[in-house]
C-alpha cells in the first residue's frame, strides 16, 4: 500500500514522542511491504515562533495533501501564564480541526492487564473496563463567538450545536455501539443547558434507527462520578466538545496513565491521530516522556485511515508484549519495577521496534 | 441562641434526608440550650406539582425571612427524559441561588478514615486527601442567555463572568486558603475559553494580596486527572460554575460516596446547606437514602450561618464515632461489613441521635 503520513509533533514532548510513533510505521512498512512516505510541518507554539502563525498556511496545505497525519501535541506554558495574549498555540490545534472537518474524537480507554497496577483506582474496579469515547470536537463552546464587553469587565463565550452536527456524531457512537457491546451513554447536562437539550433530543431521535442498542443518558457531573465509582458499566459514551474533554483526562486514570492514551480524530478529510496528553512541558527534552500513546495512535492511524487491521493489531500487541516484559516508562512504573526496567522514550521505542 | 430555619426538602430522597437532618439540629438545640424554630418550604417537583412553578413566591418569601436553609434536592427523570419541557424542577434550584445571591457553593471533600475501604480508589492514595472546593454558584453558562435559533435547529447557551464576580469568589477562597495548607489552585480553561481568560486575569491579581498563598492555575481537564491520579497535592480548588459542577462530582469518590457530603452555598442572604448528591428517585421511598450528608449539612450550616463550632464539631466527631461503630448504610457498605450493621435512612439518623 501506498501512503503519505504527514509527521506533525508540535511542541513539548509532542517531538520526542511522535519520533519513536514514526519508527514504528516505518517498521511495519518495512515488514508489511507498504511503501510510506514522510512529511513534516509545524503546528503551536514552535509554528508561532517560526512564522507569527500557530496554524501555517503551508502545514494545512500539506495536511490536506496526506493520507493521515501523526499529531504530537500543542501548548506552552508562556501563554499559560499570560491569560490576554491574543496568538496562542492553541488556536492552531483549533483550526487545524475545524478545517479538516475533525468532528468525531475517538479515544479508546483500556487497560493492559499488565498495568492493573499502576492506575490509583483498585484493580477489582478496573479490571475488564473498556470504554470507547466519542469526543465531538468542532463544536461548542470551543468555537462559539468569545469576547468582551463592559470595557473588558465582562467576558463571554457562545456554545451552539446544530441538529445536524449532533446527528453525525451520534451515528459514529451508535455504529461503534453496534460492533461492541450495544450500550451507549449521552453525556449532557440537559437540566441547565440548551445545547444540551437538543443534543437529547437529537440523539434519542438517531437512537430509533438502533432498536438493538441499550440507550442511557446521564448528567455530566453524574457520569464524572460514576466513571470512578465503576468504569466496568461503560461501553460506548457520546459527549460534547468540552464535556468530552474532561471526562476523557480523568479516564485516563483508568488506563493507569494520560501516557498510554492515543486517540482518532476524524470527519470529512485527513485523519488525525495523537495522545491525549499534553506538550508535558516540565518533562520537555528529559527524554522520559512515555511513548506508547504515540505508538498506539499509529496504530489506530493503520486501522482508521489505512484500514490496515492486522498491522494495527501487531502494533498493539507488541506494545502488550514489552509490557508483559516488564519494560515501563516512568509513568507507569510502580514500587515493584525493578529500576532497569524503567526505560526513557527512545529506549521504549527501541524494545517495541525489537519485537516488531 | 434563637434562629428560625427553613426545611426545604425538594424531591426524591430530599424528603428523606432532610427529616433525618432536622432532628439532629433539634438534637443539639435541647443539648445545647438553643432556641430554633422551623418551617418548610416546596420547591423543585413537587412545587410544579402544588403551585405549577418551581419556586414558588411563598417559598421564596420564607426563605429570605429565615435564618438558614437545610435543603434536599431537586429534580425528577420525568423533566430529564423530555427536553421539550418548558418548566423544570431545576429552574426553582438556579432562581434560588440567584435570588438569595448565593454565589459561593463550598464543598469539603474529606474522607472519614473509616470509610477508606469504601471507595473506588485505593487507600494509600487517599489517605489525608482533603480537599476545599469553592464553586462560583450564581455565573457562567447556567445563567447565560439561551435558546434556539435557525427555527429550532440549532441551540445555543452563553457563558459570562464579570471581574467582580470572580474577584468575590476568589476572595472567599483565598480566605479560606489562609486558614489552612496555604495552597490554592485555581482550575480554568484559559487555553480555550474567553471566561477563563478573564477568570485566570482576575485571580492573578487577587493573589497578590495573598502573598503567602501558593496559587497554581490548571486547566480543567487536566484537574479532572489529577484529583484521581492524587488528590493528596489539593488543600483549596476554586472553579466556575459548571466546572465545579462536574469536579466535585468527580471527587465525591474521593470521600468514598456522594452519600458522605455537604455543601454550603452563601453569599448575599440566608445560607443554604445541601448534600451534593441528587433526589435519587432510583432509590426514593425505599428507605435507604444514606441522610450523612444531610447530617453533615446541618453541622456546615451551624458553623457558618449561626457561628455554633461546639455543636458544628460535636455532630461531625458524632458521625465518625458511628462509623467507627461499624454502622453503614447500603452505599458505604463493603464487603466485610456484617448485614446487622447496615441501616437504612431512619436507623442510620436514630444511631447518630444516639451518639449525640
Ligand atoms: C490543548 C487543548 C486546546 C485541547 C482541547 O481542549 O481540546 C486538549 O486538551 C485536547 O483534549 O486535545
Ligand atoms: C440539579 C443541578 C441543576 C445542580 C447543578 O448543576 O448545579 C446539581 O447538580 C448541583 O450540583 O447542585
């Protein structure tokens, strides 16, 4: 097969980790025979410095030109800190998503048995949790009209969805529902909010064209709650953009770590795929940064965008193998990790390229 | 002392709940020689079900005569399941706030040491967590304007916050932040949302009336993570209205059950003290609501409305005795507690009088 990756690690450890997520399609091109070729660009905060723009016009151009782009991450704490600065890294990860038309942000949340104890919630809680979350995420409060008014005094920020941009999203969820267990949680907080209420209304109506899926919907703050309390009752969950958001960090914690995370964002054009976590920069250039949730965003990349399913499942269970070795990076560690297992990300990288 | 205090059950489980915490004020009024006089109040449900509005003129009209308010909850699945419905339990809930200029909701997080075993997460992580959230109650995207546009097809809700606003509520928490670890964190979305910009601006300047205070500034997803990973690192969160919300949902299972915690919600008026958990109507009427909170309210609103620590201390120092007694109710409940020691709402309450 025939492909063109777009490598785009943005800032922060986004660099060293989508590094060793490269080696890894190289890898399985190698092994498989797929002829892939390799493109970079800048997104963020090392795109701000670069050229004034977090978003460049060359790096969406290339974007739009290949069949899949390994993302890094994007974000530093210079802008953080100074909450009036008008470019901000950020606003090139939020365009990049509305032009390629990424509404649909699937974040797989399981756990490899190996790490039963690195998570901060006991093991009995954990053990058999697979949850599969559709993030929306070119709507919302994260693109509604935002500003000021009263002389600076006040600020706003407009959330809005549409009939039509819930209804795709919910078709993803419930087509994702139909090939796992056919149970779907609606996240919303229809009680207050009116884009919630539509986001009900939409999707108990998308929910009759699935007789055969359990369909539930819960309150935001209820479903925080119970993801802790008992993630092993989840399967499918649809969410909003910013409920998406939250409740997908805190699940990270029942994969043991943000660092093993790896997500899909797709829609209408290229395909997107990064960890959940950040740019991480107080371990920025430590060489310590977990690569796995780079790796395994390759691999939902060989699966979604190249529908390449057995080299995905190699990817994926060679992470599991150097698992099982014992091999950990810093954050997955426990008290009972001998201290030459603890690897950095290059040498993480290099044990899963060695059983490849 | 003399004070009037209004009983405002709201639905579900409120009821339940609330007839449990009235009896331990009453309790410590003969113990301790007070005077408290009592009425109740509809609101919610069963308001739309006497008056056909959530808040009732009366209602409101009593509340502002009294000296403190022990409230229930609010809602009811027939509202939840129709996101047509024009009045809803919860507008009586927000109008409230509103109305008594409630802007503060304080949320202790606090796990009795017996209970340890009861959550979801492991016990060495927990161990001495004790966390004070400080959730802005009156702003954001719950008071914003709202509704429908292109003829219903799309919804919209506005976020706002004035510096004012945000100044008052950080105040408070810095306040509080000095009366105990001296660390605040205050937790946003500044990358993204206009709101938190300003929210961040304003709490930046705050802080340097409180030099002895370490301030931190985290974006919600990431708190979202962190109060799991290690809710240890928190002593003082203050939040927006909606991220509040969510976070404190969430931590509630860091004290093991939502069954275990109170709020206060003050400001302008009367204070309001309230479980955080909902009406419950899973388990409406069958006797088993677990009425600590409740309990734990009435010892929030002695403290903080009638200035009574003797007694506030007395009732919270009771309801660890009866844990360590081993009395549980259903949610608390693990597997080594003996089926005799497992109580329901009204046993429960009869223990704690006891004790008393
Ligand atoms: C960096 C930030 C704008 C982004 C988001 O909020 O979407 C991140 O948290 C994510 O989840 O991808
Ligand atoms: C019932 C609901 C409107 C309310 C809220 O969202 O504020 C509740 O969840 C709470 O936390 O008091």
């Amino acid at each position: 097969m025939k492909k063109h990756i777009l490598i785009v690690p943005g800032d922060g450890i986004g660099q060293e980790v989508t590094a060793v997520g490269k080696q890894v399609l190289d890898k399985i091109a190698a092994k498989f025979n797929h002829d892939f070729t390799y493109d970079e660009a800048l997104i963020g905060h090392v795109a701000i410095e670069a050229t004034g723009n977090p978003l460049p016009d060359e790096t969406l151009v290339k974007m739009k030109a290949s069949d899949a782009i390994l993302f890094g991450a994007v974000g530093h704490p210079k802008y953080d800190n100074d909450p009036t600065a008008k470019v901000r890294p950020e606003q090139g990860l939020l365009k990049m998503r509305k032009e390629l038309g990424l509404y649909a942000n699937i974040r797989p949340i399981k756990l490899f048995d190996e790490l039963l104890g690195a998570s901060s919630i006991k093991p009995e809680i954990l053990k058999g949790a697979d949850i599969l979350f559709f993030r929306e995420l070119t709507g919302d409060i994260y693109f509604g009209e935002k500003g000021r008014k009263n002389n600076g005094d006040t600020a706003f920020d407009v959330a809005e969805y549409s009939r039509f941009e819930v209804e795709r999203i919910a078709r993803k969820a419930f087509d994702a529902a139909m090939t796992r267990g056919k149970k779907l949680m609606s996240v919303d907080k229809a009680n207050v909010i009116e884009t919630s209420r539509l986001w009900r209304e939409v999707v108990q109506k998308v929910a009759l064209e699935y007789p055969e899926v359990e369909v539930t919907h819960q309150f935001v703050d209820s479903c925080a709650m119970m993801l802790i309390k008992d993630p092993k009752q989840f399967d499918v969950v649809v969410t909003a953009n910013l409920f998406g958001d939250i409740l997908t960090d805190e699940a990270s914690q029942i994969a043991g770590s943000m660092g093993m995370l790896a997500s899909a964002s797709i829609g209408d054009g290229t395909g997107v795929y990064e960890p959940i976590h950040g740019s991480a920069h107080d371990i920025t250039g430590k060489g310590v940064a977990n690569p796995l949730a780079s790796i395994l965003s390759a691999a939902l990349l060989l699966d979604i965008s190249f529908g390449l399913k057995a080299e995905s499942e190699l990817v994926i269970s060679t992470v599991d193998k150097v698992l099982k070795e014992g091999y950990r990076t810093r954050d997955i560690a426990d008290a009972t990790t001998p201290a030459d297992k603890i690897l950095g990300t290059v040498a993480m990288g290099a044990e899963v390229l060695k059983f490849l």
